[in-house]
C-alpha cells in the first residue's frame, strides 16, 4: 500500500455520559498500527465527564446538543474532515488494527462504499461471548439484508467513504431518535451503492443495550420505526428489483 494512495480516515464516535467507556475506547484507538486523521467525539448533551475525557485524548469534540444518536452520528459525519469516515460507539473496543484494516479494505477496492464489520459482547458471560454476538449480528445482518436488499450497516463497527456520506447526509433521519441511525444510512445509501461485510473487522461491545426487557423491547421498536419510516420511501420489493 502506498502511502500516497493510502486514504485519510476520520473515526467519529457519538458520546452521552459514557466518559469511562469512551476513556477506553479511545485509550485503544491511540495504540492503532494507522494512526486516524483525526478522531472526532460528538458530545450528545453530556452531563458527565465525556467532553473532558476526549480532550484529554486530544480529539476534536464537537457538540450536539439533539439527544439522539441519529442527530449526534450525522454531526460528526458533517465535521469529519478524512477521505473516509469511520465509526465506533463509545462502548465499543477496536483491536490495535482496526484503522488499518478499514485503510485496506478501502485501497484495495475504490468502488467499495462502505464496509461494515462484527464483534464480541466484552461484558457477557465469558463462554458466551462470542456465540451471543454471532446469534445477534447473524440475525440483524441476515433480516437486515431481506429488508434492505442489500448488506446492513452497524454503527458499532463501520466505515464509509466521505463521498458517499455526502450524497446522502440531506435524506438520512437525523432529526428523528427514535431510528437506529446505521441501518436508516444503509436504507440511504441504496442498493446501487456497494457496502461489503468483512467477517474478520472485529471490535469488542457492552451487552448492556440487550440486557432487560425494556432494552430489547426499544431496540425492537426502533427497528421496526426505521423500517417504517425508510419503506414508505422504498418498499422491500422496489428495493430487491434495483438490487438486481
């Protein structure tokens, strides 16, 4: 890979009082084998130390004051300033190759969009780690791609290029909370545009969004509200008939 051809990556990270997770998250994008252009934290509306913790790492904070990831993940987009734009949550824990990886991917393939990628819940029992996250991103790739036509996104672990983050940053929901803002951009983005799902990009994730009734009941909400709100632009099967 040469250097000159290399592109810049951004790595946005939406932040709502998580300064100790975020601490770590980004204590681990500092021990990268490619350093990022920058790392942009987007601060939702923190009470907490959040904003501190990202300066103290030396990242550029901007603020949102919209609750809501939707709003929160499209400002730092907007304000992303690398060739492509890489996104992480706050909880989660990318391995020392993770730039590098999405540098890879991006050079090797210039008509790639997007690449998104898979993980492992850190904080759950330790012999079900890995089959828990299987069993749960199995399932959201697999619905997702019925409902798409095409590969999802998930914010947890994707990057796309700033080219296609334009094209679609006036259609995405941002102003709308309740939309699970990674599959609302890969509705977005369409079925002409190439988003690949790399098995191998891996990052470390919290189980706490799935723990409890009420957590998995919203999450489930908001899914089936993205879907609503992105079938009443294009239903599933006008979708599949671009996708062919």
């Amino acid at each position: 890979m040469t250097p000159d051809l290399a592109p810049t990556v951004s790595v946005v990270v939406p932040v709502r009082d998580d300064a100790q997770a975020l601490d770590v998250c980004l204590s681990l994008l500092a021990r990268q084998t490619v350093a990022p252009l920058e790392i942009v934290v987007v601060d939702n509306a923190s009470t907490d130390a959040s904003a501190a913790v990202a300066h103290r790492w030396g990242a550029v904070v901007v603020d949102e004051p919209s609750v809501g990831i939707p709003a929160a993940a499209a400002t730092g987009y907007d304000a992303a300033k690398g060739a492509v734009i890489a996104r992480l949550d706050a909880d989660s824990r990318p391995g020392p190759r993770w730039v590098q990886t999405v540098v890879e991917r991006m050079s090797a393939d210039p008509g790639l969009d997007a690449l998104t990628g898979t993980g492992s819940f850190y904080d759950a029992p330790r012999g079900l780690r890995t089959a828990v996250a299987v069993v749960y991103l199995g399932a959201y790739y697999v619905l997702g791609h019925l409902a798409l036509g095409h590969t999802a996104l998930w914010g947890s672990c994707m990057a796309l290029r700033s080219s296609a983050w334009r094209a679609v940053r006036r259609d995405v929901a941002r102003e709308d909370a309740e939309v699970h803002d990674d599959l609302d951009l890969a509705f977005r983005l369409g079925a002409r545009r190439r988003i690949r799902l790399d098995r191998s990009w891996r990052v470390g994730v919290s189980a706490r969004s799935l723990r409890g009734r009420h957590q998995r009941r919203r999450r489930l909400d908001r899914a089936w509200h993205t879907l609503r709100v992105n079938w009443q632009v294009s239903p599933p099967w006008e979708r599949w008939l671009q996708h062919r």
